[in-house]
C-alpha cells in the first residue's frame, strides 16, 4: 500500500512515521509513504504556497502553482 502525503512540515511527520503498526508495516514493506514538501514545487525567492482567498474573507488558499506542478 502507498501513501503520497503533500505537506508543508515533512520533518513533523517522521515521527509518526517511526512509530507503532505503522513502522513495522514500513520495515515489513507492507506499506510505503511519500512525504513531499509542497514548497519544493513553489516559485520565487521566499517560495510562498499560499494566497488569499478570491473575494476577500479571513483564511488562506494554497496556490495552484505548487499544487498543480506537482507531476
């Protein structure tokens, strides 16, 4: 089984990673998880993933750039 995880904090995850049923279905080769930072897809200096929102509003977008560069 594979996991493909898209996060901005890949270095969180490792912990979880090396835990409990799902380190031993790692170590057995029973499942395979991919963390991949989306900041790598990112364009400019400051790498920057996110946007407002279209229309004004509290919170935040992801952009598509990075999202959508991602093959």
């Amino acid at each position: 089984m594979r996991f493909d995880v898209l996060t901005l904090f890949p270095d969180i995850l490792s912990g979880y990673l090396g835990q409990s049923l799902l380190k031993l279905g790692i170590e057995r080769q029973l499942v395979q998880v991919n963390l991949h930072n989306i900041r790598d897809w990112a364009q400019g200096k400051h790498k920057v993933v996110d946007d407002r929102p279209y229309g004004g509003g509290p919170g935040m977008l992801l952009r598509f750039e990075p999202v959508g560069g991602m093959r």
